[in-house]
C-alpha cells in the first residue's frame, strides 16, 4: 500500500461486502447518534434481522456501558473474522470518493487512511493531524475494549480540510462520470442516499499533490495570515473526534510490540473539504436527566450578576432568540420541565462561543451530583422534547459558522467538546467500508 509521509496518508485497502449484499441492511448510522432514542436502534435491528450488517460490527452508545456490554464485544469481534472468513468482506485497494445525499443536500468525500504518528490529541497540540474539541481521556477506555483485539475497523470519523480553490476532492467529482461505481443504494430509516466511486490513478496522483500544496508552510501561512514558522494544520476532525482518539490510543499501546509498519498505524476516515456547500455546522444541544438541584439557582450561583433569565411564550420564540442574537451578551435557551421555555443571557462569559461558557458550568454541575447525567443532541425538535420532561432541562444552543473554524482551532486551540456537528442526526456517516488492522 502506497504511504506519503509528508502529508500523513496511506492509500488503504478496503474491505467491501460481496456482490447481492443488501446494501441499506448493511450499513447503520454511526454509532454515536440516537443515543437517547433506543427505539431509533431497536427499529434497525428488526430492518438487519439476519442479514450481514454493520450493525453487528459496531457497538451503539446506547448500549456502551450497559449490562451485557462485555458480550456484545465478543460477539462483534466474532462476527468480523467471520465475515472476512465467509468472503462476505472482499478486499480492493484504492481512494474511494463519496457523495452522500440526505436532506436535499449532497456531500462530497474521499475515504483514505491518516497516519496516527501524525496526530496528537493532547491540549496545545500542532500536529498535522487535529483535534477540533477537547478530548476526553475517561471516555477512551470503554471505546478501546472494541478496538482492541478487533480485525476490523469501520469508520464514522469525518475528517475536514480547508480548500477554498476546490483543489482536491472537487476534481474527482468533475471526473465521477468516467469511474467505476462501486456502491449506490438508498439509506434505511429515511437517512438520504449513498454513492462510491473507485478513484483511478491518475486523480489518486492529482488528490496527494493538492493535499501537498495545501501542507505547504507558505500557503498555510499566508491563508491564515500568520507567520511561516506555524506549525501545519492539514487534517482537522469534523465528526469523530473520540473515535479517532481511540484509535490513538489503542496504536499506542500496540506499537512497541508490532513496530512502525502494522496496520493499526492507521485509521481509515472520510476527508471533505470545509466549503462544501451541502455541509452545515450544526449546534449540539445539551439535555440533563434527572435533575437533583435547582438548576435556576445553581446558575444564578454560578454565574452571578451576569446571569439574567427570561420567560418566554414558546419553543418558536426561544429559538428565534437565539438564533438571532448578535452582540456581547451571549444568549441559550432553556426548556424546563412542563414545556415552559425561557431565555438566558451571560454577560462578560468565559469562552469565546456559548456552548463553551455553557459546559463551563455543566461540567461541575454534573460532577457534583446535580444531575443523573448528561446527553448531547441534535434538532430543535428533540432539546424541546427531552427538556420538556418533568426532571429534566434542555439547553438550547447556537451554532458557529465553519468558516471560523480552522483559523480558532490554529491560534486558540481546541474547542470546548461538543461544540459543533456537522449536519443533523440523519446525516451522519454510515458505516460502509471496513479495513483489516490486524
């Protein structure tokens, strides 16, 4: 397999399922979504029935940390040496460029590896390779229990570029016609569809050479308007961030027993460029379930004179409040329990966006025992739905506009988790390719 060093990617040999697959039984949504909604889960598992699925190869948060969760890895990692055993996987090596269509929207990708030497996931990090939200190292244990051990890989990481000239994926798509389609199928649980090319070549060669023009130091540099000796961001995660921290972590621990040149080096993602017109950043919300303290109170205690809280008619009403606000004041909605709906306004806040002055709070909120626990979720409709229920409280947030997102990222740093997603829940990845990192 072809590796660039320079740029930290490997042209990856991919494991897809044989000719007659059912194809929307296959793949399922990536398994960080619907976290609050079992049903969303159990209503795929009647759609897979017995069919070889992904949904047998991938554990849903849902059910991380759960009773039987011990046996459901086994069985995971049973069930992906048996699908490489039985030809259900077939293997081909080369780029594979995705266009994914959900919501009237179609986005473009190309699936590749990324070089885990190159990434670094630890607070103040330059590496090439980034993260865009704080990381957090309690929630890699359960995830490398997966990971390790498993002859598979299947990913959901959506990783972003910023190319404003459309240099890298932008040319394949121009040239989509002339390629083999490997893969077009419509999406279960009305989640859009699906198409695959297999990348030749001749584009394979014009891919890295853009990538390589856009690592190199004067170009960066003069993008961002900053000075040549900065360290290059090339790759900066959009969705799953913990995912490929896992894998992080787990080719950490392997890497004195196996060397530089195993497969776990690498983590198979999709790249897209930023300026994709279909992507949006979408805000995640927050929702506490069962509240054991005023919430009201502890954010008066909290924030002080700064706080200010204020009724509102309707759930319409608090999102048009937000999604309107401008100025120095940042403003969250609240839903409380009995559908009631309200305005919070943070004056002289501790981070730059709302949702980071907001976790500022959360966090100890929930440390201290304020609350059974925390989710984080996507669309108005569920915050309102779940904030809504006695005990409860949603919290409302705007979104950022990815334009801003690289250059906070280089001279700020990591954003607050949670900060931002990257379409609605039905948008999300699917999984579909698989990878041997055995």
């Amino acid at each position: 397999m072809k590796t660039y060093d320079d740029i930290g990617i490997q042209i990856p040999q991919i494991c897809l399922p044989k000719k007659g697959t059912d194809l929307t039984k296959w793949a399922v949504i990536a398994c960080d979504q619907f976290t609050s909604e079992p049903e969303y889960w159990q209503e795929a598992g009647k759609i897979v029935g017995k069919a070889p699925s992904t949904y047998n190869l991938v554990l849903p948060e849902v059910f991380l940390e759960k009773p039987g969760e011990s046996v459901r890895i086994q069985s995971i990692q049973a069930t992906m040496r048996a699908y490489l055993d039985k030809g259900i996987l077939q293997p081909r090596e080369g780029l594979i460029y995705v266009e994914r269509t959900a919501l009237g929207k179609t986005r473009r990708g190309i699936v590749l590896c990324l070089d885990l030497e190159r990434y670094d996931f630890t607070k103040g990090s330059t590496s090439l390779i980034r993260a865009t939200e704080g990381t957090i190292v309690e929630r890699l244990p359960p995830r490398m229990k997966i990971r390790t051990g498993a002859a598979l890989e299947l990913p959901h990481i959506l990783v972003l570029i910023d190319d404003p000239e459309r240099t890298v994926i932008e040319p394949v798509e121009k040239a989509r016609s002339g390629l083999e389609k490997i893969y077009d199928f419509e999406l279960m649980l009305g989640s859009g569809h699906l198409t695959g090319y297999a990348v030749n070549e001749v584009l394979e060669a014009q891919v890295v050479a853009s990538l390589r023009n856009l690592a190199k130091p004067d170009v960066f540099a003069a993008k961002y308007g900053i000075n040549r000796d900065k360290p290059v961001l090339l790759f900066a995660m959009g969705d799953g961030n913990h995912s490929f921290a896992t894998a992080k972590a787990v080719w950490e621990r392997l890497k004195p027993e196996v060397g530089l040149s195993h497969p776990a080096r690498y983590a198979l993602v999709e790249i897209e460029n930023v300026h994709d017109e279909a992507l949006e950043f979408e805000p995640i919300h927050r929702v506490l379930f069962g509240l054991k303290r005023d919430i009201f109170a502890a954010l008066k205690g909290w924030f002080g004179a700064n706080f200010k809280y204020t009724l509102v008619a309707s759930a319409e009403e608090m999102v048009k409040t937000v999604d309107e606000a401008r100025g120095l004041l940042q403003v969250i909605g609240l839903v409380g329990g009995g559908k009631m709906f309200g305005i919070i306004e943070i004056a002289y806040p501790p981070s730059i966006l709302p949702v980071g002055t907001l976790q500022v709070f959360l966090d100890p909120f929930i440390l201290e025992g304020g609350a059974d626990k925390i989710d984080y979720v996507h669309g108005e409709e569920i915050v309102c739905k779940l904030g809504a229920q006695p005990g409860h409280a949603g919290f409302y947030v705007p979104g950022m506009h990815k334009s801003d997102l690289f250059k906070t990222v280089i001279l700020d740093g990591a954003l607050p988790r949670k900060s931002f997603s990257m379409g609605e829940a039905k948008e999300k990845r699917f999984y579909m390719e698989a990878r041997k990192i055995i």
